[in-house]
C-alpha cells in the first residue's frame, strides 16, 4: 500500500536566486507525483485484462529492474527509460526515431522470431526496427509485448540482434525463467520462454540430456536441462559466470 506523507516546507528568509531554485523544484516534485498518479491508474485499470502465460509457480528470486552499465554488451541507451507498466503511446515518445513501429505482424511469425519469442497473442504485440541496418545487413528488431490488445500495460520488451533475443526490461520473462522447476515438461517451458538452440549431451548416469541457455534481463544466463526422451526438465537454475 503507499504511504502519503506530509510535506512541510520551512519558511526561512531567502535570496531571490534561492526563491527561483525553491520554486522550480517544486515544479519537480509536482510533475513526479503527477507521473506516480498516471503510473498507478494504467496499472490498476488494466489488471482485470487477460494476461500472457505464467508458471503456476512463484519464482525463487524477484529482482528490481537496474539501470545496465555502459558496459553491457545489451547496452542501448533507450532501453534505459522503459519501465514495465508503460503504455504504447509512451514507449513511442521514448522510441522514436531510433526505434519505428511497423505493420503488425511483420516478424512475429517469421523464423527466427517466432520460436525465439513466448507464445503471446499478437494483438498485444507492437514491433520496432531500427531505420538503419547493422552489420549483418538486417535492422534491429525490437518486441514490447503487452498484458492485453489495448495497450496500456507493458509487461514484456525483447530486443533482437546479431541472431541473439534479449529481454530489454525485468518484466513476465524473468519471473518465469527464475520460476523453472525440475519435474515441469520442457514444452510448457518453450510456451512460456520460446525455445532455444538444443544442445545434447550425456549426463553422469549414462541417458542423454539436452541443454538450453536463456539470456535474461542484464546479462544473466539461466540454464535449462532436460531427459531427452521424456521431455522433462531435470535441472534449472542461474548459469551466471
């Protein structure tokens, strides 16, 4: 629940230099407060909508979104000012022109995206590309993927490049890579994460296994292990080095 406190101003003689100063962060702090009440009523009027998949599950670990350090090989400097929560029309603000919206449906069900990406109704998906093209020759891609078609209420954003999707906010993704549990089939797993590139191997006890990475929010890695036969998730956990 938030908490209102009251705020006291000291009235204490000042120079007009310091009147200026007083009176424009005011402004600040009003402009904020105003925000926050935008903030929460996006929120609070989209949580009745029907929501993308989820574990049943509470994950292990809840991390507060962090702002990435210029050292990050995800760094990209308006991923910085997106926030779960956030409204199409807000991300647009922010986006343009580095990021340009484009018709609907463009990639999401092309290859690669479309086994890379969680199953999600695309009337809630809004794509991006970059005017320009990187190395490769292709733009980059970016998907910010919505609780529902209207919009209003941000809750996952995926950043493609050089063949690599990245989740640009702590948003649904992270909450389900964090809440893999052994026992869980791996096809539940690729509905809520996508799939990954497979890589077989034999475990100790002689049966093949098969291994997924998943890169999450700030770089960390999160590693998926399966019986290859059967289908079931045998380990999971936070591959980080």
């Amino acid at each position: 629940m938030l908490r209102v406190f009251d705020l006291v101003a000291l009235r204490v003689p000042m120079s007009r230099r310091d009147r200026q100063t007083d009176t424009a962060n005011g402004f600040c702090v009003l402009a904020s407060l105003g925000m926050l009440s935008i903030f929460c009523s996006v929120l609070i009027g989209c949580s009745g909508g029907k929501r993308p998949a989820l574990l049943t599950h509470e994950a292990d670990c809840v991390v507060e979104q962090k702002r990435p350090g210029v050292e990050s090989p995800y760094w990209h400097a308006v991923f910085d000012c997106l926030r779960v929560g956030m409204a199409e029309r807000e991300l647009e603000a922010i986006l343009v022109p580095k990021f340009n919206p484009v018709k609907t449906n463009t990639f999401i069900f092309k290859y690669p995206f479309k086994e890379l990406l969680p199953n999600v109704d695309p009337s809630a998906v809004t794509e991006w590309q970059t005017a320009e093209a990187g190395p490769a020759g292709w733009p980059e891609v970016l998907f910010t993927i919505f609780s529902d078609s209207n919009k209003t209420n941000l809750v996952d954003a995926f950043w493609f490049r050089d063949g690599r999707m990245v989740p640009v906010v702590y948003g649904l993704f992270d909450r389900n890579v964090r809440a893999v549990k052994p026992g869980e089939s791996i096809e539940v797993v690729f509905r809520v994460l996508g799939k990954r590139e497979a890589e077989y191997f034999r475990g100790s006890d002689g049966r093949w296994r098969v291994r997924f990475i998943y890169w999450a929010y700030g770089g960390r890695i999160f590693v998926i292990e399966c019986d290859a036969g059967e289908g079931k998730v045998l380990y999971a956990g936070d591959g980080t080095l």
